[in-house]
C-alpha cells in the first residue's frame, strides 16, 4: 500500500508542478492562461517531495516508487553467485513493481479530475 501511496504523492506533485498556470478573467474574451514556471529551480520541489515520502513511507518497505529501484537488486541478487545468499523472496516482488504503477495511474486519474472540475 506504501509503495502505492508514495507514487501517487511523488506523480500527482509533479504533474501539478510540471506546469502551472493561472487563468486571468478579462471582460468579452476568452480567459488567458499566463504559464508560471521556475525553470530548472523546480527540481528542487521534486527532491523535496521525494525525501518527504522517505521519510513518511520509508520505514515500512524502503520506499520502492519506483518498481527498477526493487527489480533491479532483486535480479540482481538472483542471478549473482554470491556466498551464503539467501532467497531473493520472489514472492514479494509483485507489490514494489505493480504497487507504484497502480499509484500512477490513480494520479493521473486524480489529476484529470482535478483539472476537470477547473475548468
């Protein structure tokens, strides 16, 4: 569920930073939308967002948002002779990949709808 949610946090808050902007109501024409961006600053927000979801959601599984960040040790730890390994738990690698895709798709959702009651 964590890895669900934090996706859905991290996607939803970078949809809503990707691209700002505010309509401006003018009298006999059509509502102007006046685009606000910060340029490169606004990576600042993202990593923000996401050091936010590790500290809130990162206790219970690591905080996998992103389903490489899980698969990849995983397969790696599978595949590598290492000594004394133990099982790579393949039983739980199906929740840190189709959790954070389940929470993008929720945001996106989340976010259209939003955006249609704007409009």
């Amino acid at each position: 569920f964590c890895e669900a949610l934090g996706t859905l946090v991290l996607v939803l808050a970078v949809l809503s930073f990707a691209s700002p902007s505010f309509p401006i109501p003018r009298e006999g024409t059509a509502d102007l939308a006046v685009k606000v961006g910060l340029g490169s600053v606004g990576a600042i927000q993202v990593a923000l967002i996401v050091f936010s979801i590790g500290l809130s959601l990162g206790g219970t599984t690591g905080y996998a948002i992103n389903p490489v960040r899980d698969l990849g040790p995983r397969l790696a730890h599978a595949l590598l002779p290492i000594r004394d390994k133990r099982d790579s738990d393949w039983g739980y690698a199906a929740i840190p990949v189709f959790g954070p895709i389940a929470g993008a798709v929720a945001a996106v959702c989340l976010y259209k709808l939003m955006n249609s009651w704007t409009r």
